[in-house]
C-alpha cells in the first residue's frame, strides 16, 4: 500500500516539473534598447527597460490617400521593402506574403504595409495596379508611396531592412526580403526572410503568439 | 539455313540501332530536363512560381498545354527576350511585361524550354537544340 502512495506522489511529482517547465513561448524584442527610470502607477520609481520603436510616418496609399502610422494603431502588422518592376525576390516574397495574408485576412488585428522603394516609378496608381494584379483589394494591406530619404531611412533605421539604389543590379535597386513583425506598441518582434517558405512558415505560427500577448 | 541467320542477324542490327536511337534522345531529354530545372529555378521561379502556377494576374501559370503548343516557335523567343504583348492564358489576359534574359546561350534556352513543356503537367517531348536556335533567329 505504502509503495503504492509513493509511487503515485512520485508520479504528481514529475508531472507536476514538467508542466511548470513548460512556459509560454514569448517573441523576442529586435533593435537597440536602454534602461529608464520611470514611476508606475502607485508612483514608486522602478527600472524599465525602452525597445526601440517604430516612429511616425505618413505615406500615400495605393489610393493616393495620405496614410499615416494611425493606420495601424491597435495592430500588429507585417511590413516589407519592395519595388513593382522587380523581378528577382519581389515575386517570391508577395507570393509567400499572399498566404499569410490570406490566412489572416478575416482577423481584425492583423495589418499588411508594404513600402515601395521605387521612388521614381511607383506612384499610387502604379501600385494600385500592382496589388490588383497580386489578389490584393481593400485598407488591410496598404501599399506606401514615400520620398527615397523617407522611405530608405525608415527602412534602414527603424525596420532594419538594408535597401538602396544599384545601378549594376538588373532592375536598378537592391534590398533585402525581411518580412517584419512589429506589434501594437509599435516594437519589432521578428524578422523573417521572405524567400524561404519555412521562415514564412515561422511567422504564421508567431503571430497568434503576438497575439495572445494582448488578450489578458 | 545460313540465309535465315544473315537475315536476323541483320534485324537484330537494325533493331540494336533503333534503340540506341531512342536512348540517345532519352539520355537527351533527361539531360535537358535536369539542366532545365536549374535554369528554371534560378531565372523563372521567382514569378512563375514553383509548380508553374504563375502569380496573380501579373505572371501568367505555365500550365496551358494548348497555348504551349500553338505557340510552339515563339517560346523560345518569349523565354530570351522577354514578352511585351498581351497574351491569353487559360482564357485570362495577362498585361504584364516579362523580362529579357539575353544572358542565356541558345541551348540553355532549349533546355528551359523542354523542362517547362515537360512538367507542371504539360508533356510535349523532346526538341533539340538545333531547332531553338533557329526560333531564336526568326524571332520578331
């Protein structure tokens, strides 16, 4: 009988460290941050730390609409560089952005925002086509018309995404194929290469994990 | 007697030939086929998409087999220099210009072209790469 009671407490036991072992898998935090001094509501003074943030933008849409950051407030969204005459990476990385738009298209909380870079064919209409063509209609995934030094500086300071002109390249630009992830408070939480569908594999999985962090 | 072993000994030659005839152009076809796909990888794949499916409405699908074979004589010439046409696909028009790929050599553009219209479904067997070159010569 003894024998029994311990071997069911050992049993508890283990499966007990085990669940406690399991922990709820959080994203990362990217880019550069500091640690500030700030006063919580009680107002006793505490160490927290500050990530790096997107700043604020305003861009024209593929309607010609003024756009700015307001657009994603309350989201998290999914943001990339591209250009509509590129023939190398662009089509591989829309083509694999297509289904995660499409598997997330219904959620209410999940946003798309592409930024052309370039700045001197891609007016709004041009873009507008372009996201026709693709199977793209409606305010979910915007498509952003901006000036190069706005648009390049975006990219490379707060997305992190090398992007530039080349005139050796075969279609005159060079950039990188990140798709990144940032969330609502506007912090990047992945970066994940739009070329490779296991990578865009990775990041259907971590956005209900984005997600779940804001339903508490 | 003897007449009976020259006689099948001749057919026997005949046949011999014949099937190394076939395993040539077979050997040919799978060399194609392989090369090709490299090709294909590394210059079509990124608009028209692994399967051939094409993207959306701007890279049409590689997967009409009539439109393939009607236009048999052109495909090299849409494979090397690009398209800037309209063209209709699976009874869809598609606008969008294609690029050039003038870095290809002819029988790279032979080779492309017998793996695409020997996958995604199509199988229109082998062309040499004598006949491409001559496409290419008569392209517009």
């Amino acid at each position: 009988m003894n024998k029994i009671t311990a071997y069911i407490a050992t049993c508890l036991l283990v499966v007990s460290i085990f669940t406690a072992c399991k922990q709820e898998r959080k994203l990362p935090f990217y880019g550069e941050r500091h640690a500030e001094t700030v006063r919580d509501a009680a107002g006793i003074e505490k160490i927290d730390t500050v990530y790096q943030t997107i700043p604020n933008w305003s861009f024209l849409n593929q309607d010609s609409i003024v756009t700015t950051n307001k657009a994603t407030d309350g989201k998290i969204y999914i943001a990339d560089f591209f250009f509509t005459s590129c023939t190398t990476i662009c089509p591989t990385m829309h083509r694999n952005l297509m289904t995660v738009y499409n598997e997330f298209k219904t959620n209410p909380d999940v946003m798309f925002v592409s930024h052309t870079i370039d700045f001197k064919y891609d007016r709004p209409h041009v873009l507008k086509k372009y996201a026709k063509k693709l199977g793209v209609d409606g305010p979910k995934w915007l498509f952003l018309y901006g000036s190069k030094d706005s648009v390049y500086t975006l990219a490379e300071k707060n997305y992190l995404v090398a992007v530039g002109e080349d005139s050796t390249a075969k279609d005159g630009y060079i950039h990188q194929g990140y798709l990144v992830l940032i969330d609502k408070d506007r912090r990047i939480r992945g970066a994940y290469d739009g070329t490779k569908e296991e990578q865009v594999e990775q990041l259907k999985k971590d956005i209900p994990v984005l997600l779940a962090e804001y339903k508490k | 007697m003897r007449k009976y072993i020259i006689n099948s000994i001749f057919f026997l030659f005949i046949i011999g030939i014949i099937v190394s005839c076939q395993n040539q152009e077979t050997i040919d076809l799978q060399n194609y086929m392989s090369n090709g796909k490299d090709i294909y990888k590394a210059k079509c794949q990124n608009c028209h998409g692994e399967n051939g499916e094409g993207l959306g409405e701007l890279a049409p699908p590689l997967t009409d087999s009539v439109f393939l074979k009607t236009n048999k004589n052109r495909l090299a010439c849409f494979i090397k220099n690009g398209a800037n046409e309209s063209l209709i696909v699976h009874g869809k028009e598609y606008k969008e210009k294609m690029p050039a790929f003038p870095e290809l050599a002819d029988i790279d553009v032979a080779q492309v072209m017998v793996y695409i219209t020997n996958s995604f479904g199509n199988k229109q067997g082998f062309v040499p790469y004598s006949e491409v070159s001559k496409d290419l010569q008569n392209c517009k």
